[in-house]
C-alpha cells in the first residue's frame, strides 16, 4: 500500500470494525443464536455446523462481556500510547511513555474484570491471543525454558564471524524459487515489499505477504519469506465452501500460526538437509558466491547473546519470551510497578541472558507489543516454537525418508501433513486440542529442548 | 488481484454496494437532505458545501426513482447476459446473445421510464454516463464527426509496416520512466501487471494503475502506462480534505475522465515533440533499438482502417464509437431490432470506416458494453477525445512554449494547469460547465477535427 494511503485504510477499516462489532454484540443478533442453540434446534444441525454455532455463541459472549464505553476508552488509550511509546523509542526516554504504559495496565486489568476466567488474572489476557491456553499450563512451561536454554545458550555462544552477499537482484530471486518450491501459486497468492514483512489474508483466495531485501543481512529476505510463506499456507487452507465466511475459518490461536511460520523458517529452513537442497540453487542464482555448504549453515545457526529480540536466534530467542512473560504477569497482578520497568528489564536481561542494555531502546521500549494493549501476546512466539518443534517430531512418524524428501525440495507430503492436521480444522477445535490430535500432546516444551539439544550439541545434521 | 479471488472479492463488493444503496434511499437518509436542504438551513452552508448537499440531493433523487426489485432484476440480467456474451463472442455466435439482449434493451427502456428526463428517452442513459449531456446535442456533433472523420481516413489511410522491438525488461524500464516523469509517486501510487489496463482508486492517497507488456507490440505498454496515468493524475487530484468523502470528490463524467487519459496517451504521447523528448530515453535503455526518431513518429500514427475498436487509431476509433451511438439509440427508441443487428453492424461499418466484418466475433461482439447494460457508455470514448483536444487548445494559449516544454520532459505547467482548472473541481460542476471555464465552450467537435487535420495533413510536428 502507498505510505500515504494510511489515514484513510484505518479510517475505513475502522469503520467496518465498529459495524461488525456492532453487528456481533446486538440483541438481534444473540437472540438468533439463542434460537440456533436451543436444546431444540441444535441437534438438527450437523455436527459441523453445530460446532460452528457453538464456537460463534462463545465469542459473542466474550464480546458481550465488555461494555461499549470501555472499548472506546481502550483504543483512545491505545492511539496515544502507540504514539507516545514511537517517540519514546525514538528519544530512548522511558518517561515519556510511562502515564501512558500505566493507563494500559489499569485499562487492562479492567478488562479482565470483564472477562474474568477461573484461575489467575493473566488468563484473561491470554485467551484472546491462545485460546483454552492457561498461566497455570504456561508458568512452569516457561520456568522449565529459562533454566534448559539459558544453559544451552552458555554452551553455543560462538564468536565465528561468517560473512556472505548476496545482490538483492539475487535474493529476490531466491525467494521467488522458494516460494515456488512451497506451491505458492500466482492465481490465489502474491508477494510485495514492504518495511515489515507481514501475510494478510483478503480471502482464502487471496492471501499475500510482503517481504523486504537488505544488503546487509543478506539470507534475511530467505528467511522472511520462509516465514510468511508458513502463515500463508495455513490462511490458504483454512476451511472454506461453506465455512469460509464462518468464525472457523480462522486459526484457533497465534501460537499455533506461528508454529507455521516457525516451522518453514526454523525447522526446514535452518536444517542441514535444506541447505543441501538449497545451496546448489543460491550457486547457480550467484555463482560468485563464496561460503560453503558448512560455513552457510553454520552462519544460519549461529547462536549469539543479543539485546533485540527480532534479531535472535533460535535459541536465545525463547529467553527473550520468557523476561517479556514474567514482567507481564508480574504487572498485571500488581506486583510490580510500571515506574521501575528499565530497571526490571535490564536486571532480568542480565539474569536471563547475561547481557544489559545501555539504553531504553534497546531495553525496556523494543517491542510495540505493550504500547498497543497486547499483553499476554508474547508467549505464543515460543508456544509457536515448541509446537513447530514437536510437529517435526510427529512428522517424522508419519513420513518415511522425511529427509530425503527436503534435500529433494520435496515438500508436498510435509504440506499435505500440515493441511490434513492443522490447518484444515481452522478454529474448529483449540490448539492444545488439535496438537492432541496430531502430535498425541498438548504443549511440550521437552520436545522442544530435545529438538534443539539433538540439532546443536549432537550437531545431528538431519531435521 | 489473485485470479482466484474473484468470487470473494465480488461477493464483497456487491455487499458493500448493497448496503451503501440501502443507506443512500432510506427515508432517514432522506429526511437529513431535506433538512440541510429546507430554506432556512441551506443558507447557512458555504457555497462549498451548499455545492455538495445539492450534488448530493441530485444523486439521492435520481436513486430513489428506481424501484428496488427492478435493480434486482436488472443486475440478474446483466449477470447472466455478461456471461451469454462470453460464450457467444467464444464461439462468435450472436444467437446465443440475442434473447439476453433482447431482455437488456427492455430493462433500459423501462430504467428510462423512471428516470425520464425532458427530451429524447437515450438521455436517460446517457446521463449516468456523461450528465447533464443530451442527444440533442450528442448527435449532430457525431453526424459532423462521422462525415468529416470517414474522409479523413480516406485520405490519411497508411499501407506502410514500420516494424520495431523491444523487449518486455526495456517494455518495463520505460513505463517506470514516464509514469517519474509524469510525478507519479510511491508514496501514494502504485504499478502492477493485468491482461486489461485499468486504474483503481482506493482512496485520493491510494491510486493504482495497471499495465501489461506485450512482445509483439513493443510501444503498447508506454501509451497505456500514459493512458492510465491520466486517469490516475486526475484521481489524485481530486478534492480532498474535508471533502474527501463526499459525492463530489469523483470525476463529473466519464468523458472528462477520459479526457485526461486521452489527453497524455494520444495528444502528448503520440506527438512529435514528446518523441524528440523521449526517443533519446528510448535509445538509452534498448541501445541496439533501430527505428529513427521519424519511424516512430509515423509507427505511433499509423492511420489504418480496422475492424476492433480498442486497436483502432486517433481518427478512425471515433467512427467506432460514432457506429455504436447511431446503434443503441435506435435500438432504444426501438426503431430497430436486436435479432438484425449482426447485420445492421456490418452494414454500418462498410459505410462508415469501409470494411467489413467476416464473423459476429469481430463484429457486433467485439465489446461487452451493451451484454452489462452499458447503453450510453460508448459516446464518452469521443467526447474524451473532443474535450483532449480543446484542452490542448487553452493549454497552448495559457502556457508559453509548450512544445519545448514536452520536448525536455517538463509537464509540471500542464499537469498544473489541469489540476487547476479540471481535477480540483471534482464533481462541484458538470463537464460542460468546467470545459466551459477553462475552454471557453463546451464539447466542440470541429476543434477535434481541426486538431487531426493540422496534425495529420499539414504535418505539424509541434503539438
């Protein structure tokens, strides 16, 4: 989109919002579902049906729950602190932001009393972004990642500097190949650049993604795309005919988007096996390039203590997820003040990942996740990760010679698995539920931790 | 757009559409113009928004003639006869179209009966098109056209056959080179490929134009790229502001609209002085290109009868559109038949531009004008082309050394000038009134005439 064409897309998207929303929340609208749902009606429906009724019912609900005058309240308090927090970053001054990281808090806190799920106050929050998910589940989940990695982390550091280039003529290329490879067709797909790479569906039938070409980090463009790709393939199969105007057709959670994204970008991408499919390619692509098979994987690998979370690694990545966790539940129980965060932060980043940051920006004000109300957004990053990790493992099970078949550039059968377990189901059943299904288990961050054990101690160069 | 995405995208549309309509002839809706609109209130406005509850009160009572099952019978038609239209050019087969434009013709004629406006009953659809334009005054100008134009051809027709190449990457770099040229930006523009060239307005910030490269006619894409960037320019000129999304932020007609695109694809982009500009470009990027500078010139002006109105040339499409009017207004005033029109049409175009058709496919099939309902869309082509012409006219008196402007590439005076006196008016005024404000008169189809004989017979190089 052109830069300049944001003040009208908000104002219309925004517009359509409060309508749906308008829609969604009437007495006219519940009293149909009442009728749909009564003891009645709802064993005439199908069990596909039904469940979609059911799950419409339960967000409705939710919506219901939350007083009109508190919405508007919400996104005022939002628009501004999104903005404070921009210039906030932009001068490295916590100060400016923090009245306004305060409101959110309060607002926030509000916003579970509304809602108000057994358990802890965080559930609340959680629910929107991983539904069925629970602070009770994700607490020692968590705990457990902070002592395995962290050690992990201590054991990988490498000091090894590779260097690549690649001409961005070359790495747009690349992408092309790869989305080729994946079966990203142009009759329902596309891809533009943009700042941020991001996917967004306009209908199951067109679903685009953006990418964007940096000289200096040259396999970036790879692996966004990888990783957008991901996403993208899960909105193509969501469930359609029939359901594709339906809630269902929709994921049931982020995590479970992102162990999508994650899984093309991490658990193929980054493997040894798709290198070997893939390094032939980037030499006939740019057959000046230099690094080998061996240097280019081990450049895709490196693990390395940074201050930014978008730019860690697989590893390192997850610590950065749990510091977020615990300082978000820590303040919306109260228990912490938002006045003393940069000091919190850094202590933690210390402890965690034993680096500190010099400055706010690199600190405290990174992420936008906050200034936007998106607390309890985080951990679906690393709910993502171990789902994709513990995906490969059922994959593995299921698909004989899995190997074999990504040296080949052979991905229509992982696909087809994906599709077939996943993404088929759309919001029909949570994600635990759909794990369940396919993997035998829910979240398991052991299966994780063993992923990454066999892939950088064992240096176990399959996937 | 994604091929796909059609369906989904339609359905979109058409609910949008829908909704926007119900609001629009509501009685609520209804009861607010009348209040605005009652003696006391509507002193109160500026003459700015005076202008615009006016505009739209007009709209609001034209819309409310019509009654809500005929729109919903009549799109059922058009939707079914688009698609008979299809098959039938397909198989250049009439008959499979007769019997859905039968139906057409009589849902027009009873559309004209609601609406009835004074004078003759294709006012009524002319209307939509180009309001406040009349037959009255439509047919001598195309009766003056049709007889001046057919000598014209007579004596400009060409047998020559310049041959020239360019491949679709120089294709390419030049069409990005002229839309810089023409200061259309990316920050509120953008460029993609389709198989028919058109030009999409998302808002006055967000305009898209597209084109599409072809092997075997090199210079296609450059004057289509113009074409659109005509219609483009005028988009984004548009008012803007606090009228941004009112009725008057449009263009008056389609004529003036395709005034705009005629006026840089054929008046500046197929004149001399531009080639003297843009010729050198031209060598710069394809350096073993090997026309001269006068093959070009002549190539792009080529005069040669045709049977298929989009390949037709300066002087002979209009008597393309000259044969449709004198069709569809009979055929409206029913004074002839549907089932004879292969006939009549090929009748026609032996007496008007000398050849004739072999097959209904080359023939009364070619456009999908009349299978949509479009009754009265065809005139706008040449009124675009008229109104070109006495553009350039004013441009020439108002701007000192305009050819040698066109001939450095600098078309900040005249895109100036057509902002100024045409784009920033929008819908404010109708066609006539604003050609008369900045031409000094109306359409005047001898100023077109004069325009091709000084170009075309006395060879005048300049613009």
């Amino acid at each position: 989109m052109p830069k300049r064409a944001l003040a009208d897309r908000s104002l219309q998207i925004s517009l359509l919002s409060k309508r749906l929303h308008e829609i969604l929340i009437s007495d006219d609208f519940w009293r149909n579902i009442e009728f749909l749902t009564n003891e009645r009606n709802i064993e005439r429906l199908s069990e596909e049906d039904r469940i979609v009724v059911e799950r419409l019912k339960k967000d409705v609900e939710k919506a219901r729950k939350i007083p009109a005058d508190f919405i508007e309240r919400l996104s005022k308090a939002e628009a501004l602190s999104y903005s404070a927090w921009e210039i906030a970053k932009k001068r490295s001054k916590f100060d400016i932001f923090l009245p306004h990281l305060k409101e959110i808090v309060e607002l926030k806190r509000e916003y579970c009393s509304y809602i108000n799920l057994e358990g802890h106050i965080y559930n609340n929050l959680l629910d929107d972004y991983e539904e069925g998910m629970r602070y009770e589940k994700l607490k020692p989940a968590f705990e457990y990642l902070r002592e395995k990695l962290s050690k992990l982390l201590d054991k990988l550091e490498s000091e090894e500097r590779i260097n690549i280039k690649l001409s961005v003529r070359s790495q747009e290329r690349l992408s092309h190949i790869i989305l080729r490879y994946l079966g990203l067709k142009k009759d329902r797909f596309r891809i533009d650049l943009s700042e941020h790479p991001f996917t967004t569906r306009l209908s199951t039938f067109d679903v685009r993604i953006t990418t964007r070409y940096l000289k200096e980090n040259p396999l970036s463009s790879l692996f966004s795309t990888m990783h957008e790709a991901g996403h993208a393939i899960y909105e193509l199969n969501l469930p359609k005919g029939k359901f594709r105007y339906t809630v269902i057709s929709d994921a049931p959670s982020l995590g479970l988007h992102e162990s999508q994204s994650r899984f093309w970008e991490n658990i193929i991408g980054r493997s040894y096996s798709f290198w070997r499919f893939f390094y032939p390619i980037l030499k006939k692509v740019e057959p000046r390039f230099e690094a080998d098979i061996e240097d280019i994987y081990r450049y895709v690998n490196t693990i390395r203590r940074s201050l930014i979370r978008t730019e860690a690694d697989e590893v390192s990545y997850n610590l950065h997820i749990v510091l977020r966790f615990e300082i978000e539940t820590e303040l919306i129980e109260n228990r912490i003040e938002a006045k003393d965060l940069p000091e919190i932060w850094n202590e933690k980043m210390e402890e965690i990942i034993g680096i500190r940051p010099k400055s706010d920006r690199e600190g405290i004000l990174q992420d936008m996740h906050w200034s936007t109300g998106d607390f309890g957004y985080f951990p679906s990053y690393t709910i993502g990760n171990i789902y994709s990790a513990q995906q490969l493992y059922a994959l593995r099970r299921d698909i004989e010679d899995m190997d074999s078949k990504v040296e080949h550039g052979d991905f229509n059968e992982i696909k087809d698995w994906l599709v077939r377990n996943i993404h088929r189901y759309g919001r029909m059943y949570t994600s635990e539920d759909i794990m369940k299904m396919c993997c035998g288990e829910g979240l398991n961050p052991q299966i994780f931790v063993r992923y990454l054990e066999n892939k950088f101690l064992q240096r176990k160069f399959t996937i």
